[in-house]
C-alpha cells in the first residue's frame, strides 16, 4: 500500500465531525453527490449540528470542499486541454493559479 492510498483509507474513517461521528469517506460521498457547500452538507447529513456547532469540524470540512472544488477546476481545465497543475491536496492549496473555485 502506498503512503497517498494509506492516507487515503486514513481519511475515510477517521472522524471528521466528532460531536456527529460522522467521518471523512461520509463527508467525501456527499460532496461528490452534489453537496458543494458547508449548508449542503449540514442539511444532507447534518455535519455540524453537534454541540460544538461546527467549531471543530468546520475549518476541516472547508479544506475538503476547498480541494474538491480546486479539483474539479483542474480537471475541466484538463478537459479543455489547457495546462493545468495537478489539484491540492486538502488543507494545503494556496490559492494560487490551479485554484479559482
Ligand atoms: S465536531 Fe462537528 S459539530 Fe462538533
């Protein structure tokens, strides 16, 4: 197993949103089912709803919406044929020239 896949599986069941224990693979499947924003996910699974209200999951659930954005950014740039970098991973985009969402 490479370190990416090991983090990766990592990722899929460590708990995101503690006060919910609702975890990263959880968060990653609504994101990809359309849920594009902190409001989507908090009405489609009801991430931070807990009692921390989002102080704890928030910033990180941001990062993953962030990268996934960035992502799909990257990849319709590579659909047209443009050059782009390769997408960020979560937490770690600068904002720079890949990144427009
Ligand atoms: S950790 Fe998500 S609501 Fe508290």
């Amino acid at each position: 197993m490479t370190q990416k896949t090991e983090i990766d599986w990592v990722d899929h069941f460590k708990k995101v949103c503690i006060c919910r224990s609702i975890t990263g693979g959880t968060i990653m499947k609504a994101i990809q089912d359309g849920a594009l924003s902190f409001e989507a996910l908090r009405r489609a699974i009801r991430v931070g709803t807990g009692n921390c209200k989002a102080k704890r999951c928030r910033p990180k659930i941001e990062d993953k919406l962030h990268a996934y954005r960035c992502a799909l950014e990257v990849e319709a740039k590579r659909s047209k044929g443009e050059d782009a970098a390769s997408p960020p991973e979560p937490g770690t985009c600068d904002g720079g020239d890949a990144c427009n969402p």
